[in-house]
C-alpha cells in the first residue's frame, strides 16, 4: 500500500483508501472498492480519480469500482522526467489493470481517458463488455480548427507558461468548461488546485494539450481498429454544452454505435460527472445492470 491520504483531501468527499502500483516511470495512485463485475474510471486533464467519487460512493455497492490517477495528476507520482504521452499513460493503465485480473470490464472514460481507457478495449476486447462513453475522442483531429488553436495556444509556449505558473489549465480553464460553474464550489475545486502545486508537478497538464495534435497518429492509430469494440455495449452519456467535444463529436460516436444508449444533459458542459453527479450515476447503474 505504502502512503497515506494527504492532509489536503477532503475525505468525507473521497473516503477511499489509496493503493499504489509501481510503473516503469513511477507509482500510479488508484482505488479499488467494492466487489462484483468491475467498472473501470479513466479520467483526464486536469482531473484525478476524485472526479468519479460520486459515481464509486454509490455504485461500489454492487460492483467493484477503480479509478486511476495517470502519472503526473492527483495522488500519483509526477516525475519530471516522464514522457506524458498518452500512449504511455495507457501502457501504465494496462499494466495495472493488468495485475488486477479483470475480465466483464465496464470501462467509464471521459476527456483524454477516452482515448486512453478505450486503448485498453482495443488491446483486450475480450476482457471488456460494456462502455460509457462521456465528452471525448478516440481520432485524429488535426484538421479540426478549434482543436488545432487550442493545441497549438495551450499546448504550446504560452500555455506552457501559465500552465507551470499559475496552475491555469485547472484555475481558470476548468471551470470554463463547466456548463454551470456554480457546481464548482470553492472546495471542490481546491481538490484539483491541491493536485498539482507547483510548477514541476503540472508537466502532464500542459503535455496533454500539446498532444491534442502531437498525439495524432496514436489517436488515427486507435480509429483504425474500431472494429475490435463496434459490438460492444456503448452508453453515451453527453453534456450538450460542451464546447469542445460537443454534437458532432457525439454524431461520430453515435454513426459508430448505433445500437447505443444516448443520454443527452442540455446546460451541462464538459464535467458531466461533477455536475449531474446523481443522473450519471444512475445511468452508469441501469445501463450495466440492464
């Protein structure tokens, strides 16, 4: 096990025991509660396993629910050294689930935990049967505009430097996703802020948005072996006011699954699990349980 809960998390929020798994690079922080058929939570940035505690206070009760924090956010290692890549965040998400010895998998993942969890799929489609699909990607965007300036101002040396600085990707451009920020009180979002405190701590946060373009063959690389997961079960849950990954990104989803569940939330942005914690929740349960 080897560490304790920091001072800063709030426990009556993320009553969890941390675990910890060695990685090449470092030691992932994830939690494992519950028992009975696993759901697997894959976050993104600049999130951590936190994100999904509602969904693991109340669905633990039935199913074994863990959630990761990839290297470089939340209660993991942040080594200065690491890539970021998301292609090696997934390796690490692989080896861990790997020593964990699932099988009946519902993998629930949301911003670049899509791409990444869903790399798992990929590699194991036996070992998965059900996916809930949140606000991300799974392809090459690098002829979309709005990602190609979002990559290129975040991921590049002005978004570096307000990133490492003043901690900007979970200051300011988190709660600008939100849908309605009220959702993000004060001390939730200091759950975040307390995440990556100083400069060298935030490398992951602004190697995402580079790799938003950087990452393109990885991403073309998943797209082209969609058809190893097409018969899967699929839950589309969608926050309407997404501005990144909004309709037309859920059309792709939708052209690609046919036979999925489609929750729509009108008013909700890019934080499904933090502002319709109680809907999301109960969608994930009848959709597994169905």
């Amino acid at each position: 096990m080897g560490r304790g809960t920091p001072s800063w998390v709030d426990t009556r929020e993320y009553p969890f025991a941390p675990r910890y798994f060695d990685v090449p690079a470092g030691r992932m922080h994830y939690i494992d509660e519950g028992t009975g058929a696993p759901i697997v939570f894959v976050h993104g940035n600049p999130a951590w396993s936190f994100e999904f505690r509602h969904q693991i206070r109340s669905l633990s009760s039935g199913h074994r629910c863990i959630a990761a924090d990839h290297l470089g956010f939340g209660l993991s290692d942040k080594p200065f050294g690491f890539s970021y890549l998301p292609a090696e965040h997934a390796a690490n998400l692989e080896l861990l689930l790997k020593s964990l010895d699932l099988s009946d998998v519902t993998l629930v993942v949301q911003d670049w935990g899509g791409p990444i969890g869903l790399s798992y799929a990929l590699n194991h489609p036996d070992l998965v049967r059900n996916l809930a699909i949140s606000n991300t990607w799974m392809w090459s965007v690098s002829r979309n505009l709005l990602f190609r300036l979002f990559s290129a101002v975040m991921g590049g040396p002005i978004g570096r430097y307000r990133i490492r600085t003043s901690n900007y990707f979970v200051r300011s451009a988190m709660p600008g996703a939100y849908g309605d920020r009220s959702k993000l009180t004060p001390a939730i979002h200091a759950q975040y802020l307390n995440a990556l405190p100083t400069p060298e701590d935030r490398k992951g946060c602004w190697v995402f948005p580079r790799e938003i373009i950087h990452s393109s063959k990885w991403l073309s690389s998943l797209w082209g072996q969609r058809d190893r997961i097409v018969q899967k079960r699929v839950l589309l849950s969608w926050g309407m006011k997404d501005v990144g990954f909004g309709k037309s990104v859920l059309q792709r989803w939708t052209r690609l699954f046919p036979q999925a569940s489609v929750v729509c939330y009108p008013g909700v942005g890019h934080w499904l699990a933090e502002e319709r914690p109680d809907e999301f929740t109960d969608a994930i349960r009848n959709f597994v349980d169905s």
